[in-house]
C-alpha cells in the first residue's frame, strides 16, 4: 500500500542490495518513542518496530523480519539497556527478536520461537518477490527467507507491569489473531502498544491458531479502555475515534482478511494504480 507522499521504492527485480545500515528507517513520536521500519519492506507486510525510553531502561516492541541487525540503527537511538517484548509469535514480529538477551512473550505460543518457520504458517502468501523493494543482501532469493529460533528468556501475561524506572506498563493478554497477542498499557499517558490485536488495516483472524470468538472479546475489552494513542502492529497510529471505527467494522464481519493471497493481491493491485 503506498500513500500519498511516501517514497517509492525500487523493486526487487533491479536487484538493487542495501547495506545493514541503511535498512532501517526512525521516526521520533511523542513521550520518548520511536517508530522504526523496514525501509525496503512493502508497508503491507512490515510491522512497525517501537523502542521506548525509560529513565533506567528502554524497551523494544516487536523487531521486525530479521533481515539485518538492529543494533546500529538502536544505537543511534540509545545507549540504554533494552529488553524485547514480542506482541506475539508471527515471524514479521519476532525475526530480530534473537539479537536480545532478554525476550519477553505471551507463553500460549512459546514452541513458535523454537521454530518460528513452522509449516503451519502460511509465510508464503507474504514473502514473495513484490515485498522485496531491494535485497537485503548481494545474491539473496525468496527462497532463502528464514527467521532465527529465538527462544524466550521470560513470559509476560495479563497483568504484569514492565518497569523502566520512570515509566511503567501493563500487560493485556488480548487472543484471537493468535493464542499468544498481547498488548502493553500505559495508564499515565493512555497509550497503547496493540501488537496485531488491532492496527488501522484490514485485522488477520484466519491464521491456523486465530480464534474468532476470543478476538472479538479481546476487541470488546479495548473498546471501553480509556486511550489517547494506539501504536499498532502495522500501518500508522491513531486515537480512540479510529480505534472503535475499526472494533465496530471488524464486528460487523467487515475489515478483515479471509483469504491472505487474494489480500495481498489486492495490495499489489492498489500499488500499481
């Protein structure tokens, strides 16, 4: 999907390779958070890496496709320990989730992070020649896609509080797109880290282990929290107008995605318009 304004991207077919150091792009938002992306990732499929600033500690949420290291475009950032929080287990989250020595996770999915390219998964309906706008290295192919295993040094369930010294989180355990998606709160400032429990795009309720009953209960809950920023898995932020837009859309059978091919040809489709 490419919107108005944002840069086009060369196509992976001009086998164009970027350095590591160039991959990745930052934004600075508000309250000491950053937005990082995969530069040459089509915006369909790559998910939105937070870092977080803590007076003692700061905190990664999600890490992206795993494609190239994270660690020089973080130390730009910061100089702080940081720990990595997965949203969930899928791999456009949790492939540079190997790069951390403490991984944080929803348990529901643990055997994911031991083998997050699980035949379950349906990885080809995403990594296809058209996501590529460059190589991320000299000679790599489709083919070659894989996501290191990266067990989990520690769970996170409804609840608990993620402490980084002047700030604080709460968990939400929030299941439907997965067994494991989770969401981290911060009452203070009423922003919201939803991971893929919702973002401003079509919602993904078909995965192998997704669970249409608990989603809705999960988007139910979030309807009533008091919220003055979403940060999603995917696309762009929003406040909580957009957010019960798309609660009552996905609750009326509309904005999600059934069939993940015919989806993304039809993100293919919109781009070449």
């Amino acid at each position: 999907m490419v919107t108005p304004g944002e840069r086009q991207i060369p196509s992976m077919k001009q086998s164009l390779s970027v350095s590591g150091q160039d991959w990745y792009e930052s934004q600075s938002m508000s309250h000491g958070i950053y937005r990082i992306r995969e530069t040459f990732i089509a915006n369909w499929l790559r998910c939105n890496i937070w870092l977080v600033r803590g007076s003692n500690s700061d905190l990664l949420i999600d890490s992206g496709l795993g494609l190239h290291s994270l660690a020089p475009i973080l130390a730009t950032i910061t100089q702080h320990p940081i720990t990595a929080v997965m949203t969930h287990c899928h791999f456009d989250h949790m492939g540079g989730a190997h790069e951390f020595e403490r991984r944080l996770g929803h348990k529901a999915c643990d055997e994911m992070y031991h083998q997050p390219m699980s035949s379950e998964i349906n990885v080809s309906a995403f990594i296809r020649a058209e996501t590529f706008r460059a190589l991320p290295y000299e000679g790599f192919s489709v083919n070659q896609f894989s996501v290191k295993p990266a067990p989990l040094t520690g769970y996170l369930d409804e609840g608990d509080v993620i402490d980084l010294g002047n700030r604080t989180f709460q968990i939400f355990h929030l299941p439907g797109h997965s067994p494991d998606s989770i969401a981290l709160y911060e009452k203070k400032s009423e922003i919201l880290f939803s991971g893929d429990a919702i973002y401003d795009g079509d919602l993904y309720d078909t995965v192998f282990h997704s669970d249409r009953a608990q989603y809705r209960q999960s988007l139910q809950r979030l309807k009533d929290l008091a919220v003055s920023q979403v940060h999603g898995g995917h696309f762009g932020s929003f406040g909580k107008s957009r957010m019960q837009e798309i609660i009552d859309l996905y609750l009326t059978g509309k904005g999600r995605i059934e069939d993940p091919i015919v989806w993304v040809n039809e993100q293919l489709s919109k781009e070449s318009r």
